[in-house]
C-alpha cells in the first residue's frame, strides 16, 4: 500500500476529525507500507497524533492501495451501542469518499485502546473483536471490503485479519518505539509530524479542576452579575465591545512578553495560566460569547499575532468550567481556526471537535470544521478577515483601532438552560 501524504500543503493532506467527518484523499510523495506492523506504525503519522480510545478507519483506493479519506471517533464504552456505530462510520467514510471522487476499493481499520483495571493488551483485543467484526459486516453490506484490521494495546498489535501466526501470532507483535522505525525516518523527512497524543491534546483544551476551577466558576459568576445590566442596556453595548476586545489586547501583549515555558505542554500551558487572573479571563469569555467580538478575535490568526492569540484561547478554553462549560465553544473554535490557520490541521479538528461537544449549535465551530475536514484552503476565509479588519481601520491604524466596538446583533438574553450572558449569533 502507499500512502499520499503531504504535510507541507495543508489544504491537500487528509486527516483525522474528532466526531466522525471523513476528509478526501491526498496528493505528495508516496510511503509504501507492505505489512500489518508497518501500518500499526504508519498511523500517528496518517492522523498528525497517536489516537487514544479511537476506532479509526482509513479509505484505500486503486490496486497501488493509496490511501484516501480518514476518519475517527471515540471507542463507544457500551456494547450495545457498536453495531448502530458500525453502520454508522462504514456509510460515513464510503459516502463521503464516493461524494469526493471515488468510492474506496477496500478499508485499514484501527481500534486502539489501552488496557484499563487487570486487562493486558490481548485482553483488549478480544474484547473489541465483535466491534471489528460488526465494522468488517457493515463495509462488507457497502460492498466495501475491510483489507486489515488492527487492534492497538499495550504497545503491542493484533491483526484481526491474517491468520498466519509467523506474522501476526496470538501474543501480539511489538509496536515500534516511537520515531525509531524506517517509517518514521522516512515521515519525518517528508516533513510528517506528530503532536504527541489525543488526550495529550485535549488535556491541553480541557477544563480546569479542583480548587482553581471553583474560583474561576466564582470570578465568572461575578462577570456574568456585572455583564448583565450592560448588555441589557442597549447604550453601552459599544463599551462592552470596546472593553472586551482591548481586554484581549492587554493578555496578548503579556503573553508575548512572558515566553512559553520550556518542554511546553502542560508544564507551558501552567505557565499561561498563571498570567491570566480570574477576573481577566471571566470578563473576556463572557465578551467572547457575542458574535461580532469573537470575529474581531478571529483576526489574529497570523504573523506575530497567531502564537500569543493561540496561548490565550488555550487557556480561556481551561476556565470554562463548572456551568460555564458551554460557554468554551468560542475560545475552543478561535484555538482551533488560529492552529488551523498556521499548519496544524490535526490540533484544529481536535479543537473544532471539543467546541462542538461543549456546544452541538455553535455554527461558527461547525462551520471551520466542515471546512477543515474538506480540505478547503483556509487562505480564503484569512483574506475576508484581513479584508474586514482593513474595512474597520481605515484611518485610525490597526494598532489603536482594534479596540473600536462592534455593533451587536442577535440575542441579548442566555437561552433556556444556558449560562450564557453575552451570546449572540454564532
């Protein structure tokens, strides 16, 4: 089989969506894969990350086997809820495939879990051989046949497929160590990368717990107090924009000058954390429920703007806690559209993928989500933004006049169940 995988085009390389979405397939040079243990170590680098609980599903076309669309979705923790996932992913994968110019000629099937409790590895891959055998039945119902199915656990795999003991026996083969096989060497010239693993990059974007996360909770109530009689008070909703965004504006400028803490991670993302106070980030994320402010935001998703604005969406998205979760769809979706916007597709399906699950309606997050998992150059929307922000600035200077107010459409009030407290269109 042969991989088409570009990295440096983003626009052109498939990947992986966090809820299920397929992407097209690829163009750039080719790595041949010709055994089940070179595609158990080719996958982090199909998908930008190693998946963690993920059943991912990869599209194979023409006799050469190149590989098309790929998609992800959580392992479902209940049995009974497999086969409905099955049919589910097996028409989601060939349908969009056909819809963008082919319908495969066979399937790569991964399940990759790691074992919990007194589980092993091969304990796991039993456990989940119905799931592979109800995907292998629902592809096989498309008229799609599953090429090779593979379980990953315990740094070993399994292969549901080939019977052959000499190359796939019963205790499981030894996954490579990371960045250690020819494959790896290969992708990584190829300019390849992968940024650590999913939980490693949703833990990045997750809320905060314990103590910090009750006195953020508290800060936000005392936001939403305050917000409230001036949102309602038609008059001072241009002070409320004004004040939101040169709020965002002050952070930036101090993240900026206090550099990411060295080994990054969570170790950088504690750093980031400490420079924002509780008050600071409340304000800012109830400011950010309103469309237009959000907007405004979305334009420093480049140049010397893209790093400091992509810290603090960060770590606004880890104060949204308690019942404010909703209310991390906006600075998740701005994380997401800033990485987006500087080459990391991976992160940015990950991102768009948590906003959605904080909030299932944020059109702005499915919107960039949609577009993301099509491929689509994200070069078009920067220019509209650019364009937009010229329009605004005309005479003032960019750097003075990104603090003028928007206007304000949309509602005023939180709807019924929500918390939120400036959320307008989205």
């Amino acid at each position: 089989m042969t991989n088409n995988h570009e990295a440096r085009t983003p626009s052109d390389r498939p990947s992986v969506s966090p809820d299920g979405a397929a992407t097209g397939p690829a163009t750039g040079p080719q790595i041949t894969l010709r055994s089940p243990a070179e595609l158990a170590d080719a996958l982090p680098y199909m998908l930008g990350f190693h998946p963690t609980d993920s059943l991912v599903m990869v599209a194979v076309h023409g006799e050469g086997g190149r590989f098309g669309g790929r998609l992800r979705v959580g392992i479902p923790a209940t049995p009974a809820e497999w086969e409905d996932t099955a049919r589910q992913v097996a028409e989601c994968l060939i349908r969009g495939s056909e819809r963008r110019g082919g319908k495969p000629d066979g399937i790569v099937v991964y399940l990759c879990q790691e074992p919990g409790g007194e589980e092993d590895g091969r304990a796991v891959m039993t456990r989940l051989r119905p799931l592979a055998q109800r995907i292998r039945l629902a592809c096989g119902a498309l008229d799609v046949p599953v090429l090779e199915a593979l379980c990953l656990s315990g740094g070993r795999f399994w292969s549901y497929v080939c019977p052959d003991e000499r190359c796939c026996p019963a205790e499981g083969s030894r996954l490579a160590a990371v960045g250690t096989s020819v494959l790896a060497a290969t992708a990584t010239f190829a300019g390849l990368q992968v940024r650590g693993s999913l939980r490693e990059i949703e833990g990045r974007l997750a809320p905060l717990r314990g103590a910090v996360a009750e006195q953020a909770e508290r800060a936000l109530d005392r936001a939403a107090a305050a917000l409230m009689p001036k949102i309602l008070d038609g008059a001072t909703r241009e002070e409320v924009g004004a004040e939101t965004i040169a709020l965002a504006r002050t952070l930036m400028r101090r993240m900026t000058l206090a550099p990411p803490a060295e080994g990054g991670g969570a170790h950088a993302d504690d750093w980031d954390d400490a420079l924002l106070g509780h008050d600071e980030a409340a304000a800012l994320i109830l400011g950010l429920q309103d469309r237009e402010i959000r907007d405004i935001a979305a334009e420093w998703m480049e140049d010397e703007e893209a790093a400091p604005a992509l810290r603090l969406w960060r770590a606004l998205a880890r104060r949204c806690v308690g019942a404010y979760g909703e209310h991390a769809a906006a600075p998740l979706t701005l994380a997401g559209w800033v990485s987006w916007s500087t080459g990391d597709e991976p992160t940015a399906r990950i991102a768009f993928g948590l906003a959605l699950r904080a909030d299932a309606e944020y059109r702005f997050a499915r919107l960039l989500h949609h577009a993301c998992n099509e491929g689509i150059d994200p070069e078009g929307l920067r220019q509209c933004l650019r364009e937009e922000r010229r329009r605004r600035e005309p005479r003032r200077g960019r750097a003075s006049a990104g603090t003028r107010p928007p206007g304000r459409r949309g509602r005023t009030a939180p709807r019924r169940g929500s918390r939120r407290t400036a959320g307008s269109e989205q």
